[in-house]
C-alpha cells in the first residue's frame, strides 16, 4: 500500500472514531444507551422512563441502530431494544468515570 492510500485509510478510521463519539454526544442518545444498557425497553418504556415525545424517542433509536450501538429483537408487536456490545457499555463506563474524576474542569470548559 502507498503511502497516500495509508493515509487516506488513517483518515477514515478517523473520522470513523469522531463519528462514533457523535453518536454518543447527543444527549437524549446518551440517555437512551444509558437506559438500555442493563434491560432492554421498548419504545413505550423509554418514553415513560425518559419523559420524552415517542417520536424523539423512535428517531433517536434508529440512529443508534443503525450505527450499531443498540440491536432490536420484535416480540409480538413490540420491538424490544439494548446495549449488547460490552465494549460499547465500557466505554460509556469509562467516560463516566473520567467525568467524575474531572468534573469541575469539563463544566468549566468554553471550548466545546
């Protein structure tokens, strides 16, 4: 491989981290994969949980369908949705512990 094309997948992989990360970065997402993370919910549930519109809700799940960071399992006429990858609970884990350890410095920030 040349170095251009190096690079370019260097660039990719990324970008592709970055928009990971965007997924995460919305707060009503956040709260969602929160929610998901020890027992799958379905719609319904989330929208008495989280005290949202079921429209916010439905939308916000798709986006994290389909960048894979919750799976939907249908069980009569209700789809049931979680966290399943453990890596995807870690991190989130782990952000909340780096934000508990620096909280004063991240509220404090003016730069995000």
């Amino acid at each position: 491989m040349s170095l251009p094309e190096v690079q370019d997948l260097e660039k990719m992989q990324k970008d592709l981290v970055s928009k990971f990360f965007h997924g995460l970065a919305n707060p009503v997402r956040l709260q969602i994969a929160l929610s998901l993370m020890n027992q799958e919910k379905n719609v319904g549930e989330l929208v008495d949980e989280l005290e949202m519109k079921q429209s916010q809700i439905s939308n916000q799940l798709a986006c994290l369908k389909t960048c894979g960071f919750v799976t939907a399992r249908k069980e009569g006429k209700f789809v049931y949705y979680k966290v399943s990858d453990p890596r995807v609970q870690e991190i989130i884990h782990l952000a909340q512990s780096v934000v508990a350890d620096n909280a004063n410095l991240i509220s404090s920030c003016i730069r995000l």
